[in-house]
C-alpha cells in the first residue's frame, strides 16, 4: 500500500521515502532472489530454515540487504519464533550488505533499534557495520559483540561505549544513536553509557554498511536477529520510547518505560503494529498512523507521561458479522457488520484531566473486505468492548463522536478518551458497499489519492469484496476507456439514475466483459463505442439486468456489437442504436436466454438479425419496436435459426432496409399482437398485422431513453 503519513514503527516516520526512516528490515519481508539492482525479487520465501538472500527495505527507501552466497536463516519453526514472530539467524557466518539506494547514514545524526537474542558468545561480530576507508583513518560506526558502540571520528580517534555481556538466549532491544556531538547505547530502553564525540563523517570510495558482520576484526554474528530500523536523525525521547514499545509488544521483550498494556495475554494480546501519540520530556508526538487505523490529538496531550498507544492482533483483514451489537437501531439494521480487525486502544493519563482524539479508520489497508464507505454518515459507528472478546456496544454516542467519511476512511472526530482504554472497531449498520465514482477518468486502481475514485477503481473494489456492491455517480462524466476494464466477476450495481454516463470504448475495446457466476446489473448508463471481436458493448456470461440505458457505435468483428450474450439477460426501457457486426447480432446475440421488454432498435446492422439474431438460445420480446435496422442476409430486424425459440408480443418490427423484417428457420413458440410490416415471421400465425406502422424515426420524445413516436394517418 501507498505510504501514509506516521506509518512508521511506533507511527514514527513514514514509509513513503520522504522520511528520516532510512532503513525498516521486518522478519517477514525475506526473500531467495536479488535482481541485478540489489533489489529482492521473486516469491517470499515461505520455507523453515531457507537461506535469505535478501531482506527488503520496508521504510520506501530500497534499501534492500542481500548475501549471494551466506546469508541468514529463517527460522519460522515454534521454538525458534518470538512471541510468534520468525527471526533471521546469524550463526557465526552469516551477513548482508545494504544495497543502499539511499545513504542510511547522515552525519547529522543516526538512531538504530533492533531487537535480538544471543546465541552464543559472538566477540565483536556487529550487528550492524558501515565503515569508510580512507587514506587518513577509518570513519564510521559498528554496534558490535557485546553491545559496544564504536565509532571514529574526524580526527580520527575512535570512541566506544562498552558494557557487560549478555545471558545467552535472552530478548533485549537495542538502540544507539549519534548526534553531534554524543553517543549514546541503551538496552531496553535504559542508557548503559554515552560520552562526548566530535561529527562523524562518511568519506572514501568503500562505504559498506554490514550487518551480521564486523569489517574491522572479520567476525561474525551469533544471534537471532529479527528486525533492524534505523533513522538519519537522533529520536527525540517521546519518538524513541514510541519505536521501542513497538518492539517490546511485537517480541514480548522489556522496555524500561512500557505505556502499553494491550500486549499482554490477559488482555487479548494486542502486539502487532503497535503505535501511538505521547508527550514526553517537554515534546508531542501528535499523530500515528499503523495497521488502518489513524490517531490524531486534539487536546489530550497535555503533560508529560500522556500516551495513547494501539496494536491489534490479527493479519486477516475483512468484515464479519460477528459479536455485533443487538440493541437499538442495530436490531433493524438491513444489512449490519464490523470489521474484524479490532484495536487494543491504551490510554495513560498523568493527570487524569482527559481531553480529545480523533480516530481514523483508513479502510484502504482495510484488506478485500473491509465494510467499505457508503450511505449517510450515520451508518458507521465506533464500536467498544471492555474485554479482548464477546460482543461490541456501539460507544458512537458516549464518546460525543462527530462522524466524516473522506475517500477511504471514517472519521470519529473529538472522541473523549475517558471512553477509551479497550477494543475498538468500525462497523456499519448498512454493509452494501456504495462505491462512488467522482471523476470521469480512467486511472489505474490502487492510487495513493482518496479523492478520485474511478470506474475502474470501483469495479476492482466490487470484484473483491463479498456480497453486493452498488457502483453509483458523483456527478455527469463521459469515461473514455484506455484500455479494456476489469472482468466483472461479482454481484454489483452499476447505476447511473440522476446523471448522465457515458461509458466509452473509444472504439479500440469492449467496454464491460461479465464473467460466469457474477450477477450485474446496469442501470441508466450510455455505453458507447466498444469494440471487440464479440459484444462490443457487452459480453457477458453471467446473469446480466439492464434497464433505462442506451447502447450506440458498438461494434464486433464477429457477432454480438451491442452486447452478447451467453448468459441470463434481461433488457427492458433500453435503446440500441448505430450497432454493428460482421456476422451475427448487429444489436444483440443470443446464444443462451434473452428477455426484451419496453425497448426500441433502430439503424443497427449484421450480416444476420440486425436488430437480435438468435442463435439457438430461447428469446422473449414484448411491447419492442423494431425500425430501421438491416441484414446483408437475413432478419434485418430478426433472425431466429437453428434450435432457436422465439416468443413474440405487442412488438412492432418494421422498415427494415435490407434482410427482410423478421427471419425464422426456428421456433416461434408464441406470437401475439404484433405488426410486422412484411409479414414475415408469421408461420401462419394468427394475432399479428402488417403494414406500414407510420413510426418517426428515434427521437426523445418526452422521456429516457428515446423511442419511436407514432406518426398522424
């Protein structure tokens, strides 16, 4: 997904490459290929104990870490994983160089986090390395063996921190950080040491950054070493101790100043993506963003010590109806859900003089199912529950909410954090997703813009999601097709009422291809100018309804211009116009079932059934009219052939240019009331009339979509 603002560990930093987030190595982001860029490539690897090759750079930067021939192992066995996390495994021979496409090292400044457990006794193998051969001195840093934390400077003379060792097979985090003109190591959130240095600096030609081995002595890694971030900044306090209890919640690891509890069995286990806002050591932290959800200060962070911090404890993203509530306007609700996601919201309040939030609910990282925008505001509530399971009370009014909808996200505005300090979702008491297209363009989907949604967006978006969607218009919009749209293979509405669309296949491709199983239907739209080698317009071979919409300029190569179908259709108060196709079906080609009803054909043309060719399939037509449409062989209006079945009623068929009014080498099962001008089709049927039914040509004439109009005589 696009990179959002505090999407960082902790909800620091970005991962858009705009950031001092450098360099966000995550244990499940492993991979057995590196291109020639030094980019990971390929499948994730998938395997317990597969050799990593690379390991990607989450923070947006590329900064991939990749070994040809000795990297790591990924250990995702029981016994090996943390807190039901795989680590990578550094066994004394293992490293990865930095492939960096972005230098992790600024001279202003460095702060690096990692989590780890010893294996053995590893010396000075480093964890992390960058050194710069120079003509005068070695320049650098290398956070290394026993947790020491070298560094040279620019005179050069190196400085260190050192510390006492480790007990093998314990979990600590890491940090060391740099800034003119300070070093500094802390385990677990607590300073071991730090002494004055001058600006490092970053000379040379050979500027390897290493981790798992030291350059200087040659040595290796012993450890488990799941996840390694790093900034070109020193953190501030309040940023630092946000990274850190992300790290302490995700591996069950200390930290000396824990501010949230959700991590912990007994209230669910809350430790995936933890982050947060605090106020810490005189600085704010005002907003997070992690995992979908958004928390933004309004006027909580008012001392020292207020934090805000949430994790949830799920990867499946998608809704379920599930532990809703039952009370209220939720026991009518037509169609109510929530998303399954729920979040472990943790408030510390110094001073206990409450405040306000805002909440977010960013349901584009909301997975293929999350209940996604859609009626008035009303329909969305903030859902709470005081344990890590069991059913939801809708808190939307407790918490004196104001709700906005804004692209993808919900917004519960000005929550009071009194009400906070549990699990928390969004649910809807209406799940039928309403995706609205705003924009006449015709972008790819997944843009990193909330404000424009197009057709093809919306469409990937019904596709994806379970049960019905409804597509509706924002506004008036011709949407010229640039290339094909995606296959429809759902249940949805594409509904056009109260605004004029325009769907184009600028005559280079159809403009919608239903697939079997999905279940359309379209209403009040133009679909204009596709072209394909069948159904220009429409293909479809599912169970397709239209309704008050227009075909026109569509053209096939082989049959079907206007739509074909192999399906289930149903047309009723549409119009086909200007259609064509070499073969058969200038308006429409049946090859399954087709019911016509309260619709008009006019100037379309095909080598057979200019208006409909039925080829085998069973067709019903009633109060239609037929005018002006042409056969260079047979049925300008009709062809019915083979083991085709025609039921014919109140339909008017006339003025057919070439190919006869109606052809038949099949079955008419029913013909009633119907004037054909040139008595073909008749059988020897009785209930039908011919003669000249004195029709204008199509027209508007007091409604949508146009029809036909009687003439005087």
């Amino acid at each position: 997904p696009c990179g959002s603002t505090g999407s960082g560990p902790g909800g620091v930093g970005t991962t858009d490459g705009s950031s001092n987030l450098r360099l966000w190595l995550k244990p499940d982001q492993v991979y057995a290929e590196v291109d020639v860029s030094h980019k990971c490539s390929g499948a994730a690897l998938s395997a317990d104990g597969a050799a990593v090759v690379c390991w990607k750079d989450a923070s947006g930067y590329h900064n991939d870490a990749y070994h040809l021939a000795s990297g790591p192992t990924w250990e995702t066995d029981a016994l090996s994983q943390r807190n039901g996390q795989p680590v990578l495994r550094f066994n004394g021979a293992q490293s990865l160089d930095v492939g960096e496409a972005s230098p992790v090292f600024n001279s202003a400044g460095l702060a690096v986090f990692f989590p780890f457990s010893t294996v053995a006794n590893f010396g000075d193998g480093a964890f992390i390395d960058r050194r710069s051969i120079t003509g005068s001195g070695i320049y650098g840093y290398s956070i290394y063996g026993q947790l020491a934390f070298w560094s040279t400077l620019t005179f050069p003379a190196t400085a260190n921190i050192s510390t006492t060792g480790w007990t093998v097979g314990e979990w600590n985090v890491a940090r060391a950080t740099y800034a003119p003109y300070s070093l500094r190591l802390y385990r677990n959130g607590v300073l071991l040491g730090s002494l004055v240095a001058n600006t490092m600096t970053q000379g040379g030609s050979n500027n390897l950054l290493v981790i798992g081995r030291n350059q200087g002595s040659g040595n290796y890694l012993n450890a488990d070493l799941p996840e390694m971030i790093a900034y070109t900044q020193q953190l501030s306090d309040v940023d630092a101790i946000l990274v850190e209890n992300y790290l302490s919640a995700k591996y069950n690891a200390p930290a000396a100043l824990d501010v949230y509890n959700g991590d912990t069995p007994a209230n669910g286990d809350f430790d995936l993506d933890v982050a947060g806002i605090g106020q810490y050591g005189g600085l704010t932290h005002p907003q997070s963003h992690a995992a979908g959800l958004i928390v933004r200060n309004r006027t909580f962070l008012r001392a020292d010590g207020d934090w805000l911090l949430f994790g949830h404890n799920t990867l499946v993203n998608q809704s379920t109806t599930d532990d809703l509530p039952t009370t209220g306007d939720w026991a009518t609700a037509p169609d109510p859900a929530r998303w399954l996601r729920a979040f472990d919201i943790h408030v510390t309040d110094v001073l206990s003089d409450g405040g306000r939030v805002d909440l977010v609910f960013d349901l584009s990282e909301g997975g293929l199912d999350a209940p996604l925008p859609s009626g008035p505001l009303s329909n969305y509530r903030l859902l709470k529950r005081t344990t890590s399971t069991g059913p939801f009370t809708d808190v939307t009014a407790a918490t004196g909410a104001v709700v906005a909808v804004s692209g993808d996200q919900i917004q519960f505005r000005n929550v009071d954090v009194s009400v906070l300090g549990s699990n928390f979702t969004v649910g809807t008491l209406d799940r039928t997703p309403n995706l609205v297209v705003n924009t006449a363009a015709d972008s790819d989907a997944g843009a990193c813009d909330n404000a424009n949604h197009t057709l093809r967006e919306a469409i990937y978006a019904a596709n994806s999601q379970a049960g019905a969607d409804i597509i509706t218009f924002a506004g008036d919009y011709t949407i010229t097709l640039a290339s094909a749209l995606p296959n429809l293979t759902s249940t949805m509405t594409i509904d056009g009422s109260g605004h004029n669309i325009n769907v184009s296949g600028n005559n280079a491709v159809r403009v919608f291809n239903i697939q079997a199983g999905a279940v359309v239907t379209m209403s009040q739209l133009s679909i204009i100018s596709g072209l394909a080698t069948s159904g220009g317009g429409v293909s479809n071979a599912g169970t397709l309804t239209v309704s008050h919409s227009a075909f026109s300029g569509n053209s096939a190569t082989n049959r079907g211009g206007g739509i074909r179908n192999n399906g289930t259709a149903a047309v009723s108060y549409s119009t086909f116009s200007g259609n064509s196709t070499f073969h058969g079906g200038g308006g429409i080609r049946n090859n399954s079932t087709l019911m016509v009803s309260n619709s008009s054909f006019s100037g379309n043309s095909a080598g057979d059934g200019g208006g409909i060719d039925n080829n085998g399939g069973m067709l019903t037509i009633s109060h239609s009219t037929f005018s002006s449409n042409s056969a260079t062989t047979s049925g300008g209006g009709i062809h019915n052939f083979g083991s085709g079945t025609l039921n014919l009623r109140n339909t008017i068929i006339a003025n057919s240019p070439s190919g006869g009014d109606c052809n038949n080498t099949g079955t008419i099962a029913t013909h009633a009331n119907n004037l054909i001008e040139d008595g073909s089709c008749s059988d020897g049927a009785t209930g039908f009339v011919t003669g000249e039914p004195l029709l204008s040509t199509l027209g508007n004439y007091g409604g949508s979509p146009p029809t036909f109009a009687l003439l005087p005589g």
